[in-house]
C-alpha cells in the first residue's frame, strides 16, 4: 500500500507543471492581508527580431517608450520629450514651431495634473511637484490631439 502512494506521487509529480526561471533576487513577503512573491533581475530571456521589430519575452520587461498616438498634422507633429523616465524638468521640443498647441499632463485616472500652452520651439514642465507614477502627456491644436507620450515621474 505505501509503495502505491509513493508511485502515484512519483508520477503525479511528473506530470504537473510549474514555472521556473533563474533570477538575482527574490523573496515572499506576507502580512494579515495576504502574502506575494517577487522576483528581481530576471535574466533569462529570449528575444525576437525581425524586420517589423522585436520583442523580448521573459517576465520583466525592460523600459520602452513609444508614442501612444499620432494624428497626421501636416509637420507639426515632429515631437519629442526628454528625459523620460525624470523625477524633475521634462523638456518638450517641437522641429516646426506652431503657436496655440496646449499641452495637458493627465494621470492615470484620466484627470488633468497639469495644463499649458507651448510657447516656443522648446518648452519645460515642472515635475517635482507630482508624485511618482505614469502619466500621459498630450498635445493638442485646434481640438484635435497630435500626439500622445507616455511620461514616467521616479
């Protein structure tokens, strides 16, 4: 009867599945509330690439930042923002300047946290004042939005 039982839980073991990876860090942390696992510095991963792109698959991805959206504007649209992820001054530079864009800063709840008018080629957004997060960042002229950023505040 005992070898029985340690069959079946041989071969039962056999047969399940788990997820496993190698990482530089990890522990379980557990309160009343509940407890959670994580894990740090995933290093195994597998990266595709073709002509389209690439992606890398593995649990933790790294940072990469896009453009949400983009509304063909004629060459107003020739946008970037930098540094981004910042903690302090975020820097929006326009290639053709173009008078009466606004500028809305939302969170992630959709609110509006910050709202301006872009000024000159150049323009600065004050961030210390924010709390950690992600925040959208959109321009828009004539009612219409030209673009979206993805803005992340450390």
């Amino acid at each position: 009867m005992k070898i029985s039982f340690v069959l079946i839980g041989f071969f039962s073991s056999l047969i399940s599945f788990a997820q496993q990876n190698t990482l530089a860090a990890g522990a379980n942390a557990s309160s009343v509330e509940g407890s959670i696992s994580y894990s740090i510095g995933q290093i195994d991963f597998s990266n595709v690439s073709s002509s389209s792109g690439s992606v890398n698959q593995g649990v933790q991805q790294p940072f990469e930042f896009f453009v949400s959206s983009v509304l063909e504007y004629g060459n107003e649209n020739s946008f970037s923002i930098f540094p981004n992820p910042t903690n302090e001054i975020l820097n929006i530079s326009q290639s053709f300047f173009s008078e009466k864009i606004e500028m809305r800063l939302l969170d992630m709840s959709g609110r509006i946290v910050l709202s301006d008018q872009l000024n000159a080629p150049q323009h600065q957004i004050d961030l210390r004042i924010l709390s950690q997060g992600v925040y959208n960042l959109t321009l828009i002229k004539n009612n219409q939005i030209l673009t979206s950023f993805k803005v992340i505040k450390y």
